[in-house]
C-alpha cells in the first residue's frame, strides 16, 4: 500500500498571502494525484485531479504541481473561504484510494 | 444538479449491524462506480470499499473485509452499505463518493456511532 504524508500539518497564513502544501508518496504514483478541501462540518470537495488539472468551478489561484513523490498544492491568494483542511490522495495503485493525513491552512 | 444523500446512521452497540443508504440524483447513478469513505471524528479520511458501475466487482479496506457488504440497486438510483459485527473503532462519518479512482462528488455524510 502507498503510504501519502503531507506536511506541514498545520500551515498558518495571513489573508491575501500565498500558502504551499505538500504531499509526498512512499513510492512513484506517476500524475495519479487529487488534492481536496474539506471545511468543518462539510464533505471532502475535489480540487485537483492528474495533480495539476483544477476540478469545475475550482479557482485559479488553485494550483497542483509534481509528479512521481512529491507533489504541491498552492493557493495563490489565499481568500476567507480557503482556510479548511485538505487532502492529497493516490490512485495509481487502487484499491485502496489512501489519502495523505491532511493540512490544516488555519488564519495567521 | 449532482447530490448524494446518506442515511441510516446512528447509534449501535459493539456487535451490532447498521445498514448505510446512499440516494443518487442529477446523473446516471447505473453508469457510475461508487465508493464508501468514512472519517473518524477529528481524523483523516479513510476509503473503505467501493463497487462498479455493473455491481459486480466490488473491494474492501483490510479494516472492514467480511464485515461490510457493499452494494447497489440502479433502479432506485441507491447505494448501500450493510455493516455487520461493529466495532468501536467503526465510528465515524460515513461519506458516499461517486467515481472510480477518486471521489468527484460526495455525500454530506451520516454519523455511525458504536457505543454500549
């Protein structure tokens, strides 16, 4: 099974400044990578899928990058309604999705 | 509009079973593989079983194999969840993902709580 560890756990961000999350894979998973959103009380919200092609109606400033391990996800100006948790998750080699633990992008 | 609706959530005691629904709308729920993911409180995402678009293909996280049973009925446009011989480490969220190799719509989820 591939183990997804991401970093930092928690990312601490002013509003309108620019936050990187990363995301790495025990082993090679190729571009067969998806970021999510989940904010509290709500459901996981896809974000990203092939690791840089932004789901509909997600914003540019939005972005994934990387391939093979190490993977990033950036929000470029981060707005109120970004601050939440979000998740990175595998699919090259299924069953089991498994997702990274998550990064939580909390108001500096 | 796509929306996924779980129900069947609540409180049971070790041991015992719960039966999770998941209705469908705003797509052609028979085209589409389904998954369960569930997520314990203050805790990460954990994928637990999904089935495809013909019901006959169907897997499980080592966690809940043969304990949860996975299926479908397409003519109720329904995705079900049957867990049996629950554990307190069951409880959780239990979110209802439409996709095959990652969720591109979810379910606002139902809580399963396993308690005495």
């Amino acid at each position: 099974e591939i183990v997804m560890t991401q970093s930092p756990a928690t990312l601490s961000v002013s509003p309108g400044e620019r936050a990187t999350l990363s995301c790495r894979a025990s082993q090679s998973v190729s571009s067969n990578l998806v970021w999510y959103q989940q904010k509290p009380g709500q459901a996981p919200r896809l974000l990203i899928y092939g690791a840089s092609t932004r789901a509909t109606g997600i914003p540019a400033r939005f972005s994934g990058s990387g391939s093979g391990t190490e993977f990033t996800l950036a929000i470029s100006s981060l707005q109120s309604e970004d601050f939440a948790v979000y998740y990175c998750q595998q699919y090259y080699n299924w069953p089991p999705w498994t997702f990274g633990q998550g990064t939580k992008v909390e108001i500096k | 509009e796509v929306q996924l609706v779980e129900s069947g959530g609540g409180l049971v005691q070790p041991g015992g079973s719960l039966r999770l629904s998941c209705a469908a709308s705003g797509f052609t729920f028979s085209n589409d593989e389904m998954n369960w993911v569930r997520q314990a409180p203050g805790k990460g995402l954990e994928w637990i079983s999904y089935i495809s678009s013909s019901g006959d293909t169907t897997y499980y996280a080592d966690s809940v194999k043969g304990r949860f049973t996975i299926s479908r009925d397409d003519a109720k446009n329904s995705l079900f969840l049957q867990m049996n011989i629950l554990r307190a480490e069951d409880t959780a969220v239990y979110y209802c993902a439409r996709g095959w190799r990652y969720g591109t719509q979810w379910g606002q989820g139902t809580l399963v709580t396993v308690s005495s």
